[in-house]
C-alpha cells in the first residue's frame, strides 16, 4: 500500500512537471520550438495508439492513416465556418447538413475519434476473418481506399483541392493533453485483463482460445480504440498544419509510424513514446542532409528526402543490433529507476 501510494506520489509529481514545462514552453518559447513540440505530441499519442494494435496485439495493420484522414476531414469540417466553406468548395458545393454546422473544437475531437471508431468496427469484421500477410493487405487497401475516396468525394472532402484555412486550435495544452491521456489509457487498458488476454493472443493465439480468450472480441476493442485516438490526432494534426489534403494521409505517413514503433520497441509503450519522440526531433535535427554542404575539396549539393533515407538507414541498423528496438517489450517503472540507484550505491 506504501509503495502504490509513493507511485502516485511520483506519477503526480511528473504530471505537474510536465505542466510547468509545457506553460513555460506556450509562454517563453519560439515558434519553431513550440511547433517540434505539437508534432512530438501528435506523434506520440499516433505511434502509442498505433502499437496497441501491432505491438501489443501482434496485428500486422498497415492502414491507421485511413482513420487518421478520417478524423482529419471530420475535425476539420466540423470547425471550419459556412463562410469558409463555401470559399473552399469552388467546384462543388458541400452537401447538406456538413455545409451549416460549425461546433467547438473539442466536440470536434471526439466527433473525429467517433466516426474513425465506427469506421473500425464496420471493417473490423471482414479484416479479421484472416491473419498474417492477409491481414496487412486488407488494412493497406483500406487506407488506399480512403485516400481514393478523400480524392473522389469532391463535394465532402473537396477533392485534391484539400481544405485550406482552418483555425490552428491546436496548441501545446491540446497535443500533450491528448498524448498523456492516451499513455494513460493504454498503459490502463494493456496492466488490465484485457491487456493480458491481448498479449496472450500475440504469443499464441490458439493457446489463448484454448482458455476461454474470445481473440476476435479482444482485437476488435484494440482495433477500434486505436482508430478512435487516431482519429482524434488526425483532428490535432489538421488543425495544427491548418491545411489538409488527400496527399496528406498516404502510405508514408503510416510507414514513418512503423519505424516509430520499430526503433522504439514493438509492445512497449515507452518504446513508442521514445521511437515518436526521436522521429519527431531527429526529423528537424536531420534536415542538415538535404542542404549543400561545403567540404572544402567537394560540394555536396543539398538532396530533398534525403533524411528519409538517413531514417531508413537508422531503421535498418536497429534491426540488424537491436531487433526488439531500443525498449523492447520493456516498460518505465519507478520500481526500475529504484532498483539502479540500489545497485549504484
């Protein structure tokens, strides 16, 4: 009882800290700092959400950028003004009753997260009715789908025209609001039953149903709460680069995901958080690659994409020395840090 106490204690002490450093970043800190931050953010809560699914659950799915468009166009819609709206559809007018409506952003959210969960669950049935490599084709050709049908729907999404304009809502106090309650939450979902059953079917699935583990019940809660906070950052997302577009929500932005949770470690959610974080800050540190560099005897001309390569190179090397990521299926725990300084001292 002493030490759950004392665990509070310290989870309530960081909570704290972290709201010190976010006001003093929203207060003191520049632009450029407070932008890294929002992405670090988005992607945190995105790659924790993103490996309940793969690393937790052992589910090759290959199409959260689907619901992350989903969420995206819904936020977006959902805040922009009847004025805006009709400045944006130029080609086609927005249908009834989307063109009218105009709600608060945090309604907003939730509505994004709703519609990518109800998404989920209406697919959930045919993905799961396979495994494997099949299962990997199925989620990839249902985030294609949804990008095709971003592009076709002229009069819902506005075609490749996108949505430009919308109000940047998102602000350190939203991104870190939304990446803390999801590390809550999953962190919750995987220490209860659910969790255990869920990692049970990752080892073994037939072993888990030889228990009593309904396998089809618990990845159909993982999947659809993994859309629902995808959805949810699709939300934060588009209303933090205030632009969106089909060509937002392709299959690079769910293979950059994949390396987060690759290099940070499959089935930990610290992993996650690490692999988004590095991602997030590497990616900026890393666009010294694409400019010229003067080497004195040589120039090297300045070479766009080439920090994707730098990260596939990364990606590559962690496989081949660390295959399970840099956490592996290790978690953080006060427990951990104690028993170091024990043995330091």
């Amino acid at each position: 009882m002493e030490d759950d106490n004392r665990k509070k204690a310290f989870n309530y002490a960081a909570l704290l800290l972290a709201a010190c450093v976010i006001y003093a970043f929203s207060r003191y800190g520049s632009e450029y700092h407070i932008r890294i931050l929002n992405n670090m953010a988005v992607f945190i809560a995105l790659a924790v959400s993103y490996n309940l699914v793969n690393g937790f659950c052992g589910i090759l799915h290959l199409g959260p950028n689907g619901f992350i468009a989903i969420g995206a166009y819904t936020a977006a819609l959902l805040t922009m003004s009847p004025a805006e709206k009709q400045l944006n559809f130029i080609i086609e007018p927005l249908i009834w009753p989307l063109n009218v409506i105009q709600v608060p952003f945090a309604l907003s959210l939730v509505a994004a997260g709703l519609v990518a969960g109800l998404f989920a669950l209406a697919i959930s049935f045919p993905v799961f009715r396979v495994r494997g490599d099949y299962l990997a084709i199925v989620t990839l050709g249902f985030g294609e789908v949804v990008r095709v049908l971003c592009n076709a729907f002229q009069n819902v999404t506005n075609g490749p025209l996108g949505l430009k304009g919308l109000v940047p809502h998102t602000n350190l106090w939203w991104s870190w609001g939304v990446a803390i309650a999801t590390i809550i939450v999953v962190n919750r979902l995987m220490n209860s039953s659910y969790g255990r059953a869920m990692k049970a079917i990752r080892e073994d699935e037939t072993a888990a149903r030889s228990v009593g583990i309904d396998p089809f019940r618990h990845l159909l809660l993982a999947f659809v709460i993994s859309a629902f906070i995808s959805g949810v950052a699709g939300g934060l997302l588009a209303h933090l680069i205030t632009t969106i577009s089909p060509t937002l929500f392709t299959f690079f932005l769910t293979f950059n995901l994949l390396i987060m949770i690759v290099v940070g470690g499959l089935g930990s959610t610290t992993g996650a958080v690490v692999g988004a974080a590095l991602f997030a800050w590497g990616g900026e540190a890393l666009r010294i690659v694409e400019r010229p560099m003067d080497l004195g005897i040589v120039i090297i001309p300045g070479i766009p994409g080439m920090r994707m390569v730098v990260f596939s190179f990364i990606l590559m090397l962690v496989i081949i020395f660390a295959r399970r990521g840099i956490m592996g299926q290790n978690e953080f725990s006060w427990d951990r840090i104690a028993r170091l300084k024990a043995r330091e001292h």
